[in-house]
C-alpha cells in the first residue's frame, strides 16, 4: 500500500502523456483514477496510524554509495508525514476531477493532467523521504513542475515570465537548502534524519565563522533551511513569485497553494523540528518573519482586483501563521493549520475558478456582483470557504487558527505576545479582504459590460463535485481532528515525529482571550457588507484622501520595484554589455565565426583570380615563379 501511495501518481502520469493519442478522454481517466487510489491508500494509512501506530521505513533500494556517502530511496511512514500524505493526494484527487471540467476545451490537456500527477508524484518523494537529499530531489520536483504548469499557457508572455519568476526565485531558496545539508553532511558525516536529529545535541558548543561572526553550527545550519522554506512558502523577500503564479490555469493555483509545494517549507521546519528546537535565534527569526509575512500579506490583499491574487496573497498571509506558530515552538499546531487550510483554500480556489469560468475567464471582482441567484452552488460553496478562512466560529479555521494565536499567548515570551497581536490583527485584515471579495463577486449591481449576466452559468457537475467534498473537509475537518492533533490525545499521535524541548501546554486561557478573535471576525461580516456594498462612496473617499498608502499597499509595498531597481535591471544591464562587447565584440569576432569570416572573404578574393583565361594563369605562374627566384637567390 505504501508503494502504491508514491508511485501510482508516477505510473498515471507516464500512461497519460503516453497515451494521450489513444481517445480523447484516456489521459484524465488514467491520471485521476491512479490519484484517486493514492488518495483512497493516504487515507487507510492515516487512520490505521491513529488507531494501532501503523508507521514503520520501508527502504526501496540503495540510492547512492560513495565512501561515506550513502542515501536511500525510501518510503518514511511516520505520523508527520502520514498525515501530509492524505493533505497532498486528496486534494490533488480532487483538482484532477475539477480540471476535466475546467480544461475541457484545452487541446493540450492530457500534457495538463499529466504535469498534475507529476507534481504529485514529486511532492509525495518529499514528504515520505528519510534523508535530506531525497527531499531535496522532491523538492526540486515540485519546482521544475511548478514551472511547467505556471507557464503552461505558454503562448502568454505573462505565464512565461510568471513561470521564470516562480524558478528563479524558488532557487534563491534551494540554493539555501542545498548550503545547509553540505553543511550536514561535512559535519555530522550522515543525511538521513534519524541519524543527524540522534547527532544533534553533540554539536550545540560547536561554533562557526561565518564572514567574520561567530555563531553556532546547528543555528547557522538551521538559517539556511529556513532560506529553502521561505523560498518555497514565499515568505516576504521571496514571496514575489506567487501572486504572478496565478497566470497558471486555476487548478493549478488550488494545487499549489492549497496542498503541495507553498506547505512544503512549512514541512521542513517541522520535520527539522530536533534542530530548531536547539537554535532559539533560528526559532526567533522563523516567528518574525512569520509574522512579517501575515500582515504583509493580509495589508497587501485588502486592495487587489483580482479574485485570484486576492487568493493568493491570503495563502502567504497563512503560511505566515503557520511559521510563526512553528517559531515559537507550536509544531503541532502549524500542522494542524496546514491541515485545514487545506481544504478551505482548494475550495477557494477552485470556487473561484467556476466563477472565472462562468464570467468567461474574467477575474477582475470590479466586473463581476449580482449572481447569486445565476451561480447557486458555487455562492455556498464560496460562502463556506469564506467562512472557513475568516475563522468564523466552529469550522474548521477557527480550530486551528485561534489554536495558533492562544498557544502564542501561552508561550509566555515578549515575542509570542507580539505573535498575538499581528494574529488577532491579521485576522481581523483577512475577514474584511475575504469578505470584500465574497461580496464584490455575487452581491451588489451586475457590473460586466461585457458579457450580459444571462450568459453566466453555473459550472458543471465534475467541478460542483470537488467543491462539494472540499466544504466538508473546511466545515467539520476542524472539529473532528482538534483533539488528535492538538488536544490531550495529540502526544499519543504525533510520537517522535515532532520534537519539542519545552512543550505548550493548552490550559489556563482567559475567556475574554478566547473570544476576542471570534467577535473581531463576526463584526466584520456586516461591516463588509455595509462599506463594500451599502456604501461604498466612503471607502472611495477613504482612498481619495489616503492615496499614498492605498497606492503602496496597491504595489505590494514596492518590493517587486526595489528588486527589479537592485537586481533585474543591472543584471540586465550586465548581460548587455557582456553579450555586446564579449559574445559579439570579442567570441564572435576573433573566435570561430570571426576566423570562418576571415578565409570567406580570403577565399572570395581569392576566387576572383579563376577567371577561365589562359593569360590570368599564366601572369599568376609567372608570379609565383618570380616569388621562388627571388626567395632562392636571397638564401
């Protein structure tokens, strides 16, 4: 079973791209029935694990063996990843059902379906890997895949750059990622995790320089881990990659955002939780920049147009929860996070997809409102979304993201009351931005000039299906798993998958504490409607009179501008010159093409001396004849 929860995704893929010439519909069949039986597998191994501690390594083959150096493919089936097993496959399952309604039209959709399980397949070798260089290979698998589906309407020159923006960045991270497991590996002489997390505690007095200071080995090694997860979780600095990945097709977006790649830095602090746990000043920056990250990102989505990067900057809003959850120690309750966003977050996506897909591929909420009634299913379905990520009370959001902020509160520390009030505010940020969003989309005046409100429709019954199974998980996927993951019974569960050197305990919280964020969030729905809809004149003339702020939270804070001002444009103009002076000026000339040049024109010239006269030869004759006297006479 555990083999076929990896590879089935893989063997899908291939048969799919392989296949697609058979019949029309042969590559989505092969590659959602295969994701499907992954799933179905995921979530029997999930439950057996709660119930009877069904973990255990199971090594496929020896991988690499050089001298010291020995890695293993293996399938890790501990409950860290278990329960990421089930977040990746059941969501991927899902966004391949949605996706044959929603590429339907798509000539190229069986390389679509293909890339999809692909992706999945790269991401399940990163979460049951037992070294760090199997992550490592799933983890530059979900990156190459990534490209290939952010760029896969690649006749847009925005999804291409999207595309190279996306691997670009990402590998500023892997190229962190990659420093701290050579560093790893130099010292503790092994890679697989049992064996460097058993090695940890007798490294904590080794100290390293590090352009000129002075710091410890396990907290240097954990900094440039945390470089890899940022990159991948887009935290703020290397973030800019995801909004621009929405230029992908939309289950896409639900499958990078919800499930895989964005949770996979999320993962790997976690996992490394035996190494942070021994770096206070790692756990310290993971917490501020957790926190950077959800209020950036919550302030940034409050202003945008476009349903999807509304969406998207929402997703980095969360994963800052979730790393700022992990910093102050709360591993088990960013998992549980991740656990839930899952579900609420795909179903956002994907709702917004059928409404995109109803407006004919309009994504502007300024030209949509007023189809409610047109669009039935999907405004419930968007509402539970809604509800679920605003954290309103009893589902799932409200389990794990008040979980986040109350363990903060409880952590008793000066930087875990900061982590409570970028929380609590956060919150209050994201209720109004998704609330803005809810309403722009279905209330209020019909607004498309375009398109007449009559030629919108509801989405087909293949796209209403995953929506549907995904607003259960965002509704009861809170309640039912509180206790497991979080609650008394959450030692019994997480074993030694998750390390912790000074516990949390979930206890002694005032209850005026436990209510704060539930009332923030409650109020904000009427005051939404009333500002987005029932008076939308004063927030018009809000923006009028606070124009620069609204104009820096409308340009993401002018990060992409100070990177395209102190990156991209001199190393353009680097490229330039090096591509004028050195490949035209210096290669070209006097390399290969210069001297090919050089004997074309010699052998031009040359060639003007056969002229087919008698005469001309003789006169060249009498020449050279004249050149070997006069070198004979001389010597």
């Amino acid at each position: 079973m555990e083999y076929a929860v990896i590879f089935l995704p893989l063997i899908g893929s291939i048969i799919g791209y392989l296949g697609r010439s058979f019949t029309k519909y042969f590559s989505e069949i092969v590659t959602s029935f295969f994701v499907i039986c992954s799933a179905i597998s995921s979530i029997i191994i999930f439950w057996r694990g709660i119930n009877n501690d069904y973990y255990g390594n199971y090594i496929i083959f020896e991988w690499i063996s050089s001298g010291n150096f020995i890695a293993n493919w293996s399938i890790n089936i501990d409950p860290l990843s278990s329960i990421m097993l089930v977040v990746v496959t059941f969501v991927s399952a899902l966004v391949h059902i949605y996706s044959i309604g929603y590429m339907s039209h798509d000539p190229h959709k069986p390389r679509f379906m293909s890339y999809l399980s692909l992706f999945t397949f790269s991401m399940l070798a990163l979460v049951v890997s037992d070294n760090f260089l199997q992550l490592f290979f799933g983890w530059e698998g979900v990156g190459l895949c990534s490209y290939l589906l952010i760029g896969f309407w690649y006749k847009k020159e925005s999804a291409n750059n999207a595309a190279i923006k996306a691997f670009i960045v990402n590998r500023v991270g892997d190229f962190g990622l990659a420093i701290g497991i050579f560093l790893i590996f130099f010292y503790f002489g092994t890679i697989n995790f049992d064996e460097v997390f058993q090695l940890a505690p007798e490294f904590l007095e080794k100290k390293f320089i590090f352009f000129g200071i002075e710091s410890s080995l396990i907290t240097l090694i954990c900094l440039f881990l945390f470089i890899g997860a940022m990159g991948k979780s887009a935290q703020i600095l290397l973030h800019t990659w995801l909004p621009d990945a929405m230029e992908g097709p939309t289950p896409v977006s639900a499958l990078i955002h919800a499930a895989t790649m964005v949770t996979a830095g999320v993962f790997l602090v976690v996992r490394c939780s035996p190494l942070f746990e021994y770096s206070q000043t790692a756990l310290n920056l993971v917490a501020i920049v957790g926190m950077l990250t959800a209020i950036f990102a919550a302030s940034v989505a409050l202003v945008q147009n476009d349903i999807k990067k509304i969406i998207a900057y929402s997703t980095c809003s969360q994963l800052g929860y979730m790393f700022f959850a992990t910093g102050i120690g709360a591993y088990h309750v960013a998992m549980f996070h991740l656990f839930t966003h899952a579900f609420f977050k795909a179903l956002l996506f994907l709702g917004s997809g059928s409404v995109i897909h109803a407006f004919k591929n309009e994504q502007d909420i300024r030209k949509m409102g007023g189809v409610m009634k047109k669009l039935p299913f999907t405004y419930i379905f968007m509402l539970i979304g809604t509800l679920a990520l605003t954290g309103f009370p009893f589902l799932s959001g409200f389990y794990s993201k008040d979980a986040i902020i109350e363990f903060a509160y409880l952590s008793n520390s000066v930087l875990g009351n900061y982590a409570v009030t970028v929380g609590i505010f956060t919150a209050f940020l994201t209720s109004i931005y998704s609330w803005r969003l809810f309403f722009k989309t279905f209330h209020g005046p019909y607004n498309n000039k375009t398109i007449s409100i009559n030629e919108t429709h509801e989405s087909p019954i293949v796209m209403l299906i995953p929506l549907f199974l995904l607003s259960i998980g965002a509704i009861l996927a809170g309640y039912i798993f509180k206790e497991t993951l979080i609650g008394h019974q959450s030692n019994d569960f997480w074993l030694s998958s998750i390390f912790f050197l000074n516990e949390i305990k979930h206890d002694n919280i005032p209850t005026w504490f436990l209510l704060t964020t539930p009332i923030i969030v409650v109020i904000s729905i009427p005051l939404s409607f009333y500002y987005f809809i029932s008076n939308p004149k004063v927030l018009e003339s809000f923006k009028k009179t606070n124009e620069p702020l609204y104009n820096f939270l409308l340009n993401k804070w002018y990060i992409d501008e100070l990177y395209d001002f102190i990156f991209v444009k001199p190393a353009k103009k680097i490229g330039f010159f090096f591509w004028k002076k050195g490949d035209l000026g210096t290669i070209d000339r006097f390399g290969p093409d210069g001297i090919s040049k050089l004997v074309k024109n010699i052998s031009n010239k040359a060639g003007r001396f056969q002229t087919g006269f008698i005469y001309d030869y003789a006169f060249i004759m009498l020449i050279g004849l004249s050149i070997l006297l006069t070198y004979l006479i001389l010597n």
